[in-house]
C-alpha cells in the first residue's frame, strides 16, 4: 500500500458574493464534490437539514456546511472571513470565504489582501449587481491577478447561453477600466452540480473549464510569487546571542518579503545607508547558502553595525523609495470615520511611526469609477486616493510591484483598533 | 507533485520546487513554517510579555519547533505555560516535563485542582469534566503572570468557530472573544496592540491542516508521546466514541470495557477525549491514516464538542484556548 500526499502549491482564492447569489452552496458544492466534506460535517449537516426542514437532494442541504457561528445563524448573516482548506491531487487550497452583508468591503478587503484569485459571483437571473462591480473594483485595487466571475444559477434561465453572454460583455466592458492579468467567466449551477468539478449535461455550449480545473490550473500564484521581485528584508528582531564567523556579530531575525539573498552579497542598511556583506543566513541548525521570499531566516553581516526593529536590508543598487511622504489608495474599515485632523499609527513592513494627513485627493465611487473630489472624510466602506506623511521615512516599494513592501495599515491608538489598509502608489502619482 | 509513502519506509518528499535553479528548495511545509516564525516574531516583537501554552500534544510540539527556528540561538523569549486539569495522561504530563527540560526553557504549570481548592471554579459534580473549567485558571494565570500575549496551537481547520478567528485574536479584560467586532487582519501586518489588562492570543499555525502538522512531525523527527502510536487499551463505546477507561473515568453501569488496539488523534483531559481504533504504530503509518481519514479530527474524538452546534464557539467566546 502506498498514498500519496501533496506537497504541491497553494492557490489562495476569495469567494464574494451574498447568500442570495447561492455562494454558500456554491463553497458546499466544491467541497462535497471534491470529497473535503467529512462524514462526521456530513452528518451534522444532515441533522440540521432536517431539524431546520430544508431539502436538498441526498437530504443535505450543501450551503450549512459554511453555516458559521450560533451568532451568525441568530441573525441569518454571515459576520466575518472564515478560512477554509481543501486539496485535491494537482493543489491545495485556501479560501478566504467572505460575507456579502453591510461591511461586505472591509471583509473582502481582509480576504481580498492574500489571495491569488477571486470568484466573483453572479446571480444569472438577476444580472450583474451593484456589488458585482464594487467587488471587481477591490479586487482590482487588490491586485489580484486572477478574476473569475462565476455565472451561478444557471438552472433557473434554462441554461442560456444568451443570458450567460450578454452578462459576460456587460462585465467585460466594465473591467476595461480594471486591471487583471486573467479574467475568466463560467457558467454554473451549484445547486445542480453543474461546471464545479463536474460538467453536468446541460451546459454543452460551454467549452472552457469547470471551476474547479480553473483553479487547478490558474497560473495566479506565479504572479504573485514573490521570488522574482527585488531583495527585502525588514528587520523583525535582533538577536541576542552573538554568532557569525568569530562569534561577534549579532543576528538580524526577519521574513525575505521578496527576492533572494546570498552569502557574500553586498547589502545596505535602510534608512542609515551603511553597507556591509551577508556572513551567514541562518535557520536553526542550518547554515544556508541562498535563501529566497518568503523564507524566515537570520542574517549575520559580516561587520557590526547599529540595526534594529524596522530597519531594512536589502541589495545595494536595488533600493525602495525611501520616503515620509506617500500618496495611496486606501480602504477605511472602521465604523469610525477618519478625522484627518488626527494622527493615526501607520504599521509598514516592520515599523509602527505616527502619520498624519496631508490630504484627500478623491474617493472613488465603486460602482461608476467616478473620482469624487471634494471629500473631507471617509467612512466605512469608502475607497480613495490619499497623501499621507509620516514622523519617520519609510522604505517603500509601490503595492503593484511588491505588495509586501507596498501595503500598510493604520491603527488608531485610542482605541487600537486597525481602521484602514493602504497600497502605496508609484512615484507617478506623487507629482 | 507529491510525496510517497512506502510501507514502513520513512516519509520523504518525492517533490521539492526549485526556485532559481539553486539550493532554494519550498514545499508548502516551508512555507507554512515561515509564516508561523514571522507571527510569533511580530508578537514577541510588539507585546510586552508573551507566553506560549505547551500541552504536550503535537500542535504544541511543533509550536515548540517553530519557537526555535524563530529565535535560537537565544533562549526563547517567553515561558511555557500549561493549564493542567490533572485529569490528564501521566504519559503525556511526562514528556511535557522532559520537553521543557531539553529544551532549557521555563515552564509553569498552573492547575484547576488549585482553582477548585482555592473555590474558583466549584463542580457540580465531583466526577465531571474539567475541560471547561480550565478557563478559569487560564484566565487566572494570565493575570497572575501579567501576560498579554498567549500562543496557541489551534488551527483553522478544527473546528467552525476557529475558522473565524484571527491569526491574532483580541481578548478584552475578561478574556472574552467577540466574534461580531474581530480586528481586519490585512496582508501580514498584524495588530498587536492592546490596553491594560487585554491580551492577544496569536495562532501562528492558523493555516495548518492534521495532515500538514504529522508531515511536519516526521520531517523535523519530532518525538511524541506514545499514545499518540497504537496501543492496547481498555475502552468502551459511548455515543459512538471510544471512552477510554482509566481510574478517573472508570466504567459507567452497565458498560462492559473492553481491549482494543487504538491510538490518539487529539490528546487532552482524559475525561473527553476518545482514541480511534487504529493499528498505526509509526508516524509513516499515521500520516497514512490521516491522509485517508473521512472523520474530521475532534469529530472522532472529543466529547466536549458534542454537546452542542455551538460548543466551542461558547467556550471561545468565554476565553477558552
């Protein structure tokens, strides 16, 4: 007897859509079709299937399976992300299933910020939605490079292939003004089964992939591999104990955010500017000769220099922005409108420095793409171009050729509570 | 793309990328570990006193592995901690006390038999489980040390409220988790902050599966207790579960114990936790097993999550681990 177990790729995707476009069944469909449901899930499925008395075929009824928490139930929505793994033979997955509710931005925000794909989902007897849009939009401003807008309920408009078209060119000429490396369009039915793992036999018109090989195949996790980019290294700790060759340099602990490093590179400190070469990359036991995003190492310089907490390492010659002064996109998450009359905490890479507001170029209107000038606040949900100056430079990479270095939240310190999350812009959008 | 597992053979990944065409070799075991020593360094780095709860059982094994990739060669910078019922296996109660002392690290133990001598929790029944209770010396503890962090080993895929809990969760000055008003948690920028007398507790391996922690077992070579192999034992069947039978959970009336050859999926207070028929005597045949299970990991052994729909969503929410 031998098994097989998988060590191949993850493919982080979100699900955004309501309970009305048939998301929760959707989620139910691919994880009972690709045998991630367990019998003890299956069973209590069942139960509640019936205490509740709903039908489905085989008694269960898919769309508990994602039904949360007593809270949630008590008040027929769903609350928050909730993270789910599968893996079939090619990959493993992780998705990030968000609610479609009141704070549906700021959960698909959160979902949105680590994913490599997301399924946009449709009602096919409704059409395209407000929220369809403004999905698309996050997803954009995200920087996901894989969208699939997954055409649901297809079993209710007998399976047109007019109805699934006309949808695909409305979404498709909104999308000219987004960007995605990858856009792909599906039509389905998760009640029925049809075009998620398997193709069913009423969709014959439909020639591309189910769902489940797009996400098999999405090549999404390429792009946003974060080997390719330049070297980052921000300085998470520094070590106590000395090491290196003569046992008198300290370690700098710390995640590579992008790019690789090898022993004997020459690299310069952020923001001091003091060079130096890689002695020693260090993981445990382990002596390591290169070392590549996002592995967690210590490194060990081969002179002493003064680093600490925030500080960044990386390739001479290769350098972020080096800046207080940044212009970005930035979603507000908090029920508390901003008051850019105040200091935030902006947390970047591994540094926390005060930052207040220089001002408020736009906000954008997510379902016209519409810049509203003119604003002095934003509230909850609301997306838009901001400039913002911090007590302390930053090293900052733009969000859209490195995120991990091009992202930040602020924090509010009366209350601290995370209120916002930015995508720095290029130095384009500065001027 | 996959590893294979040869009856009886070590477990060797048939499959590691490479990047760059040089020695940068990532499978997702890598990259799961990477992201756990990047949280628990963002919490050492932004609280003020952290501890990490060590049990004995293999999530906490492997968050002791984690601990040292992340910060030797320094001592760790935080003790261990253990909530101890004194309901639970003397096997375990020993490698836990080896463990530390291998590893040179501090740990401190804390136990509800104290809480209940003390009168801080009160049993309505002597011989019921104390599983629920441990709360209350959890919590105890936490302000007794002054901790405002706590890492756990809980993951996402155990269990539905833990699905939507935060890699860093917030916990106000009761210990209480409002699911309703969880921080967004964007990229990996972590929040850590919190006000006098809240803590945080951090979940580095959030994204890990059952599986993913065995295969980590084996390729680190981690030991563990032995009742997590096959073993003979003294059982009888209760609501569907094995119950094991022991001198503090002794046959209920009318049930015959019997001897059958289980193992452990789950290791905790000996009054709710129930091993699985299983003849896997070594970590080769345990991943085995639970690549093939079709019973989710508590769903075949603990008790303390049948009680209802919501049971760990209520015992969460009132500051359980």
């Amino acid at each position: 007897m031998s098994t097989q177990l998988i060590t191949a790729d993850t493919l982080r995707f979100t699900t955004a859509g309501s309970v009305d476009d048939g998301k929760s069944t959707l989620i139910g469909r691919l994880l009972y079709d690709t045998k991630s449901i367990l019998e003890d899930q299956l069973s209590s499925i069942e139960k509640t299937t019936t205490r509740r008395g709903g039908k489905f075929d085989n008694g269960v009824d898919l769309s508990l399976f994602t039904d949360g928490l007593a809270a949630e139930r008590e008040q027929g929505i769903t609350i928050d992300v909730a993270y789910r793994y599968f893996t079939t033979i090619k990959r493993r997955f992780i998705i990030a299933d968000t609610p479609g509710h009141e704070q549906y931005t700021r959960n698909m925000v959160t979902g949105a910020s680590t994913a490599d794909l997301s399924i946009i989902l449709v009602d096919a007897s409704k059409g395209l939605q407000t929220q369809s849009r403004r999905h698309a939009v996050i997803a954009s401003l995200l920087g996901i490079p894989h969208v699939v807008l997954a055409v649901n309920k297809m079993d209710l408009v007998d399976y047109s292939e007019d109805v699934f078209e006309s949808i695909r060119a409305e979404f498709v000429a909104f999308c000219k003004q987004l960007h995605f490396a990858e856009l792909d369009f599906i039509p389905l039915s998760a009640l029925e089964g049809d075009m998620i793992v398997e193709r069913g036999d009423k969709l014959g018109w439909y020639r591309g992939k189910t769902l489940l090989a797009l996400l098999e195949t999405s090549s999404a996790t390429e792009r946003t591999e974060r080997v390719k980019g330049e070297f980052r290294f921000p300085v998470q700790l520094v070590g106590r104990t000395k090491m290196g060759r003569d046992g008198g340099y300290r370690g700098y602990l710390g995640r590579i955010e992008s790019g690789h490093i090898t022993v004997g590179d020459s690299v310069k400190v952020l923001p001091s500017g003091i060079e130096a070469r890689v002695q020693d990359i260090v993981l445990l036991n382990d002596s390591l000769r290169t070392a590549a995003a996002p592995q967690s190492v210590t490194l060990v310089l081969d002179r002493q220099i003064d680093i600490s907490r925030g500080d960044m390492i990386v390739h001479v010659g290769k350098e972020p922005r080096v800046t207080n002064q940044i212009t970005a996109n930035l979603s507000w998450l908090s029920a508390q409108p901003l008051a850019t009359n105040r200091q935030y905490l902006i947390k970047h890479t591994t540094q926390s420095v005060r930052a207040i507001f220089e001002g408020i170029d736009y906000r954008l209107n997510v379902n016209t793409l519409e810049r509203e000038a003119g604003v002095t606040t934003f509230k909850l949900n609301d997306i838009g171009r901001v400039r913002l100056k911090t007590l302390r430079p930053l090293m900052v990479d733009s969000y859209d050729v490195t995120r991990e270095t091009g992202s930040f939240i602020l924090i509010d310190e009366v209350t601290n509570e995370t209120v916002a999350g930015g995508m720095i812009l290029g130095e384009a959008a500065n001027g | 793309m996959s590893a294979v597992l040869k009856d009886g053979g070590k477990y060797e990944p048939a499959y590691r990328p490479t990047v760059l065409n040089d020695v940068v070799a990532s499978d997702h075991l890598d990259w799961l570990e990477s992201e756990a020593i990047h949280i628990m360094r963002e919490v050492v780095a932004e609280t003020k006193n952290p501890a990490l709860l060590f049990s004995g059982g293999k999530d906490s094994i492997v968050m002791l592995r984690l601990a040292e990739k992340a910060f030797r060669p320094d001592g760790f910078p935080f003790p261990l901690l253990h909530i101890d019922t004194e309901h639970n296996f003397a096997e375990v109660i020993a490698f836990r006390n080896l463990r530390a002392a291998e590893l040179g690290e501090r740990l401190i133990v804390r136990s509800v038999q104290d809480s209940i001598n003390a009168g801080r929790v009160v049993l309505r029944r002597a011989d019921e489980s104390r599983n629920v209770h441990q709360t209350v010396t959890l919590l105890d503890a936490i302000k007794e040390f002054e901790f405002d962090a706590l890492f756990g080993g809980a993951r996402r895929d155990e269990e539905k409220a833990r699905a939507k809990e935060r890699i860093l969760s917030h916990r106000d000055e009761f210990g209480q988790w409002d699911p309703k008003n969880q921080r967004p948690e964007l990229w990996d920028l972590y929040n850590a902050r919190v006000h006098k007398g809240e803590h945080i507790r951090a979940f580095p391996i959030s994204n890990w599966t059952e599986l993913d922690v065995w295969q980590y077992i084996a390729r680190e070579n981690l030991q563990v207790p032995g009742i997590y192999f096959a073993h003979e034992r003294l059982v009888v069947e209760r609501n569907g579960l094995l119950a094991p039978i022991t001198e503090i959970t002794p046959p209920r009336a009318g049930e015959k114990p019997v001897t059958r050859t289980v193992r452990f999926r789950t290791v905790g207070d000996i009054t709710c936790t129930c091993p699985v028929l299983s003849t896997a005597a070594d970590i080769s045949a345990i991943l085995t097993e639970t690549a093939v299970s079709r019973i989710t990991e508590r769903g075949a052994t603990r008790m303390d999550d049948q009680t209802s729909d919501a049971s760990m969503e209520l015992r969460k929410k009132e500051g359980y681990f």
